[in-house]
C-alpha cells in the first residue's frame, strides 16, 4: 500500500514538473522591467536605456508602446534576449560620461541611448559602429538633413536619432496683436505686455547651463549664418565675421534685461519650470520653450487654445529662421557583427523605421526625426499642429558633434553670464570667449592623436 | 573562543589578519582613488579618450586661468563665512535647548532634520524659498509687505549670499548637536563654584563654558571647513554656479570640469586644490589650538 502511494506521489511530481517545464516555456519570451525576450536565450544582448523606452516609465501610453512592440520584437527573435540597463533620470552628464568610460575600457552595453548632443564625444573617441549594413538606403535618405551632421561622418552612419525638439517663441495671442519676428518686436510686445497688463514680459532660461546656449544662442547666432567650429573642430565662433554675429547675441539678451523686457531673474533661471510657473499663473506674455510645451500648456492654463500659440524664433532680421534641435540617439558599440545586426532590429523596430517612429511618437508624444513620418502618417500629416513643427524642423539645426563642444557651450554660457551681469560688454566677452575657445581647442587637439 | 584565537594570534606575531582586512578597505576605498587622483593631475586626459600624455599642462591650464582665482576667492567667502555662521548659531541653539525651554525636543528634532536632507532638496528648497517667481516664498512677504522684489538668485552678491545662507541652515543643526553633546558633558559643579564666587552668567560662559567647549568647538570648525570646501550638491542645485560664475565654488568647478567638460586631468587638479585647502585649514586649526593649549 505504502509503495503503492509512493509511486503515485513520485508520479504526480513528475507530472507537475513536466506541466511547470511547459509553462516556463511558453513563458519564456518576457518584456520585465530590466529584461526583453526569452529568459533562457543563450545570446544576450546588453543596451542602457532611458527609463521612458522601458515599461519603468510613469507613462501608461509609452509602457503600453514597449510592452508591444517590444513582445513583437522579442517573438520574431526568440533566440535572443536582451539585458536592459536603465539610465538614471536627470543625470545625463554623469551619466554619458560613465558610458564613455566603459566603453573605453571595452566593458559598455552592447548599444546604448545617447543624447545627440554627445555623439560627438563617442565619435571622436571611436566608440561607435557604423550601422550602415543594418539599414537601407531609403531609411537614411528619410531622415532631416540636420540630423546626419551628428549621426553621419565620413559617409558613414554611426547612430540612429529617435525623436526631437524645436524651440519656439510661445505668446499671448489674446494680449498681442502681431506675434514678433525680430528682437526689435520682441522688446516692444514685451514691454507692451507689461505696461498695459502689469505681467511679466519674456521669459527665458538663460542662467548658467546648457539653456544659455541652446535657448539663447545658436539659434539666434545660426540665423545671421554663424559657425561655431570651423575645420578639425578649431572654434571660430568668436572670430572673423562670426565675431560681430555673436556679439550682436549678447548684445540683445543684454538689452532684454537693461529694457526691462525680461525681468533679471532669467539671469538664474537654468531651466524651464519657472517659466511654466508663470505660465500658469497667467503672469507673463512671452516665453521660449520646446516643441512639447504646448500639451503642457493645454494641461495648465485654462482655455489654452484661446490665450497661447506659438512662432519661430524672433530674430535679428525678420526674413531669417533658425532653430536649435535636441533629442536622443541610438548607436551600437559591439564589435561582434552578429549582435550588431540584433541590435539594429532592435533599434529599427522600436524607433528607427518609419512605423515604429510615428507609433513611438504618438504614444511618446515626441517628435519625428524622419520627413516622411510627417508626410504620410495621417496623425501628423492632417494635423495643423504638428505640421507647424515639420516647418520649424526645415530650419533645424543640430548642436556640433565634437567633443569640444560641451567645453565651447560651457565658455558661452559663462561669458552670456558675464555680459548679463554688468562685468563685460558683449565685445569684451566674445573676445575672452574666443581666446579661452583656442586655448582648449589646442590641449584638446594634443589628446586626439 | 575568539578572544582565545586572537590572543594566540597576537602570540604568534600575526596581528597582521586583524588589521588587513581594514587596510585593503582603506587603501581599495580611500587610498586608491587618491592616488588615482593625483596620477590623473598629471596628464592632460578626457573621459573617453585613451590617448593622453603625462604633463603639467592640466595645472598650467587651471594656475593661468582667470577662473581659479575667483573661483577660489569665491570658496573661501563661501567656506569661513559658513564655518563662522554654523558654529555661532550652533552654539547659541545648543546654549537655548540646554535651558530646556518648551518645544527643545522638537527643536532638536528639527536639527537633525535639517543635517540629513540631501543638498540637492537643499538647493531647490532654497530656490523656492528665494525665487522672484510668483511662488517665491520671499519675495511674496517682501511684496506684500510693500516692498519691490529682491532678485536673491541673479545678483552676484546676493546670490554668493544666498547659498552661504542655504548653506548655514543645512549645517547649524550639525554644529548644534556637537555642541549641545559638549554642553551637557560640562559639571554642573563647576557652575556651582562659580556661583558661590559671585560670577555673573557672562562670566561664566567666558570662563566655564567656553574652554570647556574648546575641543568640540575645534573638532566642529574642522568638520564644517571640510564640509564647506566639499559642497557642491546644494550650489548645483540653487544657481549652478551663476550668475556669471559668482557662486562656483571649487568643489562644483572640479564637477563641472569632468562632468560637463571631461576634462579629466584638469577635474583632478582642482580635487587635489580641494584636499590642499582642507589640510592647511585643518593645520591652521590644529596649530591654533595647540598654542593655546601651551
């Protein structure tokens, strides 16, 4: 009887485990928090990853997004697994600069997401791979011109740029007739705005961060035709013709202050969330900000559509456009070609192609980087809106990618600084600019070969 | 049966086991990334780059620039100012909650609060504190009180001002616990005997209280002075070092060179600055306090 029992217990163990070894297999293929696809995949991928392009991120739409696409992926590739290792939210630099380290020491992720602006650093470096055998020629041709000075060089693509921003000029319309097309318009709607209405005039970050360069210089200094490198990265920004462009920047952000168009404190504001503050306090007239303001608009401010829209950016002359373009990138830094091409499927199926760009920027609410998205994906083609953005990204422009460049936009931000306080005039700071600029350039040009 | 072991080991000459396992944390943790350090201010190397050179291009680059100077005119306002801030209100808290007033416990409490929260809350707490926004909570009292807004974050002075003040909020607690421990170790029969002499409560505190408070005092101007030198968090977070660099401290430009430059060489000079600064100060103190021993 005893026996009898113990074949039977024996039995429905076997049973179970063989029902538990079928389960975990059907189960194998996962999208978690920190893995995608099969569990048991002997080929492992590692990628650092934002935590918004996982299923960590606070957003149900874009979990939503992952969780499909990336179970689509992981099915179609069931051999293969992939390690995610996320990146920590609002420590970019630290961040970037501890890839670099890794990947110098051949110890980095597989592929990782990069902020555009520091492609330059793995370039220079010779970290990255070129993708160009993973993708067509169709798909290259797709993406803004703008963007291939960052992720091209030599002719060959090294990463691929996953969505992107504009600045704008938001404004009042309920309060200003003629939005601004020149500085000159710029002060006097500001100015109108606070002595009819007693709010804030413009608003802008331009206190001691990258906001002082990239919301209040290169785009105002592209506009007038101004280069910030000229050949092997040698800053000329201060130099030559480019001088007197960069001069009248800091001329006019000086004026903003001494007319009292923008109040001092942009002096100290190195970010956007004062100025939304304000925006929902129905307390200014006149702001810079991003492409993705207007949902935050919408969300704050009663009647939005009513009381805020948005131009191109003022400028010197009213017949030039210029914007100063952001985003994240994707690039490979494994050598092994057979994880390469996983990774660039990888990298196509949840960005690059032109059905995973316009699913990921809808439910991500980004902005495309691919022309074609805007032109047939009716989402963004029959939308006013977001054809308004496709416009503003004609005029795009891409933050250099060299590694001198976070140097060179620090020196900027320093001597905007300098100028908005009182120490300098704006020749005297470009000049310092500039000699401060060649000085860094030839210790960096020592460390490149 | 360990202490038996030990003896036995002690016996045999081996004293070496207990002490390795606290110098391979020593040298792996602290002594390493010191000496990494100043291997690192004698090149001229960029994260990510594997190319660079010994040379002393990195202290010739930081000794020329304009910047250093007024970088370090800027920390050490920043740094004494706390230190003299922190100890003086330290001392007069722990002076108040050692009378056991009502509400001491709570005041302790909040002491110790203020201590343990990150610099970087520190900093953006301030920030709404100081902001000529609308939601600036001191500018709304300022207005409301009739008065035009103070721009605290985008005036040089001011804002050198405002993050020494940020910074002394963080640090009093700190430095009235210490000194509120010293208190209490005080004999209160040194108080008796001063009384039965007829010594006023001044008299006291000069003759009693403060010698006795000496040590803890020195320790405590040691502590903050490195502190002081040390932080960044709170400055990052405040006004990043602006306007115009009026508030970069040495900690934040030795951050803002790795970090945002990658210039690593140049990063580790300034580190080796930061520990330069913190040893003669804490010298000076020691010797200071030596001599008035004698």
């Amino acid at each position: 009887m005893a026996k009898k029992m113990l074949v039977s217990v024996v039995m429905l163990l076997c049973l179970v485990s063989v029902v538990f070894a079928q389960a975990e297999k059907e189960d194998a293929i996962v999208v978690t928090e920190d893995y995608v696809g099969n569990v048991n995949a002997e080929k492992v991928l590692t990628v650092a990853i934002n935590r918004d392009d996982t299923i960590r991120s606070p957003y149900e739409s874009r979990v939503a997004y992952i969780e499909e696409a990336a179970m689509k992926w992981a099915e179609a590739h069931p051999e293969w697994g992939i390690e995610l290792k996320v990146l920590t939210p609002g420590q970019i630099s630290q961040d970037m600069a501890r890839l670099l380290t890794e990947a110098e020491q051949g110890v980095a992720p597989d592929f990782i997401h990069l902020d555009s602006f520091w492609v330059g650093n793995f370039l220079d470096a010779g970290l990255l791979q070129p993708i160009d055998p993973y993708i067509t020629q169709a798909d290259k041709d797709a993406f803004f011109d703008w963007t291939k000075g960052v992720t091209m060089r030599d002719g060959k693509q090294y990463a691929i740029w996953g969505e992107t921003d504009a600045r704008l000029l938001y404004y009042r319309k309920d309060l200003i007739d003629t939005p601004p097309r020149t500085w000159d318009d710029l002060i006097e709607a500001a100015l109108m705005v606070q002595d009819k209405y007693g709010i804030k005039g413009f608003l802008t970050p331009a206190g001691q961060s990258e906001s002082a360069s990239n919301e209040n210089t290169w785009a105002y200094f592209w506009a007038q035709g101004g280069e910030i490198f000229g050949e092997n990265s040698r800053p000329v920004l201060g130099e030559g013709e480019n001088r007197q462009k960069l001069i009248n920047v800091y001329a006019f952000m000086k004026r903003l202050i001494d007319t009292g168009a923008s109040p001092k404190d942009i002096i100290s504001m190195t970010g956007f969330d004062p100025i939304m503050s304000e925006v929902r306090a129905d307390n200014v007239g006149l702001i810079i900000q991003g492409t993705w303001a207007v949902s935050q608009i919408n969300d704050i401010v009663e009647d939005a559509d009513e009381k805020w829209d948005f131009v191109p950016y003022p400028q010197m002359d009213a017949d030039t456009y210029a914007n100063s373009n952001g985003g994240w990138t994707w690039a490979v830094l494994t050598e092994d070609k057979e994880k390469q091409e996983v990774a660039m499927s990888y990298i196509m199926s949840m960005v690059g192609s032109k059905d995973a760009m316009a699913a990921r920027a809808k439910a991500f609410n980004y902005i495309p980087t691919r022309s074609d998205v805007f032109e047939s994906d009716s989402y963004f083609s029959d939308d006013p809106i977001q054809q308004r953005f496709f416009e503003e990204l004609k005029n795009g422009h891409a933050r250099p990618a060299s590694s001198l460049y976070p140097t060179i936009s620090g020196l900027n931000a320093r001597m905007m600084g300098e100028v908005l306080i009182g120490n300098k005039t704006p020749a005297e700071a470009v000049d310092e600019l500039q000699r401060l600029a060649l000085v860094e350039w030839e210790e960096w040009l020592g460390t490149q070969n | 049966m360990l202490l038996q072991k030990r003896a036995t080991l002690d016996r045999q000459g081996k004293w070496w086991v207990w002490v390795l396992p606290l110098l391979l944390i020593l040298g792996l943790f602290y002594l390493y990334p010191i000496l990494s350090i100043f291997r690192l201010s004698f090149t001229d190397s960029r994260v990510g780059n594997p190319n660079f050179s010994y040379t002393l291009s990195s202290y010739k680059a930081v000794l020329t620039d304009v910047t250093l100077w007024r970088v370090l005119k800027v920390t050490l306002i920043f740094s004494l100012s706390s230190v003299f801030f922190q100890l003086f209100l330290g001392l007069i808290t722990a002076l108040l909650i050692k009378k056991d007033l009502f509400g001491a416990g709570l005041v302790k409490l909040s002491m110790v609060f203020a201590w343990v929260v990150p610099g970087i809350i520190t900093g953006i707490m301030w920030q709404m504190i100081y902001s000529s926004n609308s939601w600036g909570i001191l500018n709304y009292v300022i207005q409301k009180l009739g008065f035009s807004a103070v721009p605290f974050l985008s005036d040089p002075v001011l804002a050198l001002t405002a993050a020494i003040i940020a910074n002394v909020w963080r640090g009093t607690g700190f430095s009235g616990i210490m000194q509120y421990a010293a208190l209490c170790a005080i004999p209160n029969e040194l108080y008796e005997s001063a009384k039965i002499d007829g010594a006023s409560a001044w008299q006291s505190f000069w003759a009693i209280t403060l010698p006795q408070l000496k040590p803890m005092l020195m320790i405590n101007v040691v502590l903050i002075t490195i502190y002081s030198f040390n932080t960044y968090d709170s400055i990052y977070a405040l006004t990043r070092g602006g306007p115009g660099g009026s508030t970069t401290v040495i900690s934040l430009q030795a951050y803002e060179s790795v970090f945002s430059y990658l210039q690593l060489g140049r990063g580790s000079v300034y580190a080796i600055f930061m520990t330069l600064l913190s040893v003669v100060f804490t010298l000076i103190y020691i010797r200071l306090l030596d001599s008035e021993e004698k």
